[in-house]
C-alpha cells in the first residue's frame, strides 16, 4: 500500500484544487492510501479533500519554517510520497525530509527564481514533476531541471459532470437563455490576461450580435475593475460576474464560447474543459494556447497586431460564430482521446510506483496528445 501525501499551500488554485479532488475520488484504495494537509489557510476554493485536512502554520514567504511540524507529520502518517500542489509546499517538504516528491504545475508562467527552486528541489530518483502541458516541461527543461524528471500529464476531464451540469438549470440560473451566445473566461488573477479585452469584445459585439454575453468567473481588483467599467455602458447586463458561487468547471459546461487571450503564457486546463463541453476557444497564438489548439480545425486562434487592439481582433472571430459547430465536434473528439479522467488518475498512480522503485520517473507514461 502506497501512503501518498498531499501537500495544499496558499497558492492552491481551481486547477490544484480539481486535480486533487479527482485523485482523492479516484485512486484505488486498495493500493493508495490518500492523506492531506493544508499549510496556512490555503486558497479560496478548497476542495472537501482539504476542507477538513489538518493545518500547519505557516509565514508567507519563508515556507521552510514550517518543516519540523510537517516531518512530523509525514512521519506520524508514514508517507511514502509527498505530493505538493504548489512551489511553497515543495520547499516545504524537501526541508521536512528525503522523501519521494512530486511537484504538480499548471501554469507555465514560470520565473527564472520558479525555474531555480525546482532545479535546487531536485534529486536523482526521488523527484518529479507533474507537467500538465508540454510548454511547461519545456519551461523546466531551459531552466535546469532534468529532461527524465518532467512528465507530461494531461488535465483529467469529468464528462459525466459536464453533461450533468448542461443538463441542470445553472444556466437559467444565471439569467441566461439558449439562445444567447454565452462567453467565459479563466478566474482573472492580473491586469495581463485579456479578461478586459475578452470583456470589451463582447460589449462591442453585440452591437451586431445582441445575444452575447460574458461570464468572467472569481473576485479581486480584476473582476471589481471591469465590473466598475461595465456598470457605466448602456449595457451592464452584458457581463455576469458569479463571484465564487460556482466552480470554474461548472461554469464551462454552459458556456458557449471560451476566451484564453493572454498577453504571454496561460495555464490550459480550462481549453481542456472546453474542449469537452463543446464551447468553441477562442485564443491568442502562443505557445501554450497553439499546443492544444489549431486554427479553423478545433478552435480560432489570432496573432495579436500593433495595429488592433485584442478586443477587436476577439470581435472578427465572434462574428464567424457559423464556424464554431464544426470546431467543437472535432474538439470534442479530440478532448475524449486526451483528456481522459482514468488515464490521469492512472499515469499519477505510474508515477508514484516509478519514484518508489527507483525507475525513470516517465517510465510507461506517455503524453496523451502525442499518443492520441
């Protein structure tokens, strides 16, 4: 029986938190034994794996202080794996023992300081990471770390809760009908991630497109700055900001249209989920977005210009909304051969035999979108 630690830090996001919920369902208990414990307060949107977890304290940025607490907790609960969900709590499980880690990443917006903790973290046999799209191995790779310890590991998509979700009245309840184009975007966490622009490009589309509207998920300055703005346009009802009252997965699966327009990189599990409801992405052409998506084939991509503005360049791909069926059939056909749900739980199950046995942390995992 595998004893698998699940380290959660304040920097725990949707993605962590739907990653380890999934892992908490669906690892086989008869081979896993699965423990959690929170550091600090932990994010906002903890999953009920963490809810009821033990905490540690914790002083934000010196998260090795918290070490000796946590080596006892490791010790006490007799963990053969520490899985950390965050780079904090990677550095907090290191300095708490030598134990076989595991480091989960979505976001490859990566720094060079991120890059050089990871490299320092690393050690022979005992250490990967959890990539969730290549850009982010890459990433790793061009800052130090070692090629065999970055494995690539597809988001995991639930298509039993998407259908269960379009089929329930979450919809509705936003005061949104059938007929009306409804956009999202991921939960804003800076200035730089085209959730303004996502905004603008709706309000100036419906100007030719009366039905479009635009969920833009979470709280903070962000969402409380574009919310100001929206409230002064004859058209406020445009926008739909749900606050935390629904989780980001949910609020995919009634969408219609997914925007990932940021001004660099984005994590990309949300075009996972998106790809799997049947809501057409629309994105920039960066690494990270063109990784999963292809113009014209299974979403629209655009090359931000200097001379137009994202949100005008959003409103030229919205008015060819006669394209979008075709793009979410093959998305969705896509999204069953990459993004399946056991396969994720399988290859983390892999992952952890390999760092016990001393093989290849990769050894018999495959990216799935290369494989498809």
């Amino acid at each position: 029986m595998t004893v698998v630690g699940h380290l959660v830090d304040p920097t725990l996001g949707w993605e962590q938190r739907l990653a380890l919920e999934q892992l908490a369902d669906r690892l086989p208990r008869e081979a896993c034994a699965q423990k959690v414990v929170a550091l600090g307060s932990g994010g906002a949107d903890r999953p009920p794996a963490v809810a009821g977890s033990q905490r540690l304290p914790w002083l934000p940025g010196i998260p090795w202080l918290c070490a000796p607490p946590l080596a006892r907790w490791l010790r006490r609960e007799a963990v053969d794996v520490a899985h950390a969900w965050g780079l904090p709590a990677a550095m907090a499980a290191r300095a708490a023992g030598s134990r076989a880690l595991v480091v989960e990443l979505f976001d490859p917006r990566l720094t060079a300081h991120d890059r050089k903790l990871l490299r320092t973290l690393c050690r022979p046999g005992n250490f990967a990471v959890a990539c969730s799209s290549q850009t982010i191995r890459r990433r790793l790779i061009e800052g130090g770390v070692a090629p065999e310890s970055c494995v690539v590991i597809r988001p995991g998509v639930d298509f039993a809760l998407l259908t269960r979700v379009r089929r329930g009245p979450l919809r509705a309840g936003l005061g949104l009908s059938r007929n009306d184009m409804v956009m999202v975007t991921t939960e804003p966490d800076s200035r730089h991630g085209g959730h303004f622009e996502a905004f603008w490009a709706a309000e100036l589309a419906t100007y030719s497109l009366p039905s479009v509207r635009i969920i833009i998920p979470g709280w903070g300055r962000e969402v409380e700055r574009i919310r100001r703005f929206a409230a002064t346009l004859p058209r406020p009802e445009v926008l739909i900001c749900p606050g935390g009252r629904h989780r980001m997965e949910e609020l995919i699966a009634v969408a219609d249209v997914l925007v990932v327009a940021p001004r660099g990189d984005a994590p990309t599990t949300a075009i996972a989920w998106a790809m799997a409801a049947g809501a057409a992405v629309l994105g920039t052409a960066d690494y990270c977005v063109a990784e999963l998506i292809a113009n014209k084939l299974n979403g629209m991509l655009f090359k931000p210009r200097p001379d137009e503005s994202i949100a005008m360049s959003l409103v030229r791909l919205l008015k060819q909304h006669e394209l979008f069926n075709s793009l979410r059939e093959t998305a969705r056909g896509q999204a069953y051969e990459v993004f399946g749900l056991r396969r994720f739980v399988d290859q983390h199950q892999r992952l952890y035999q390999n760092l016990l046995a001393g093989a290849p942390p990769d050894a018999g995992i495959e990216d799935s979108a290369l494989s498809a």
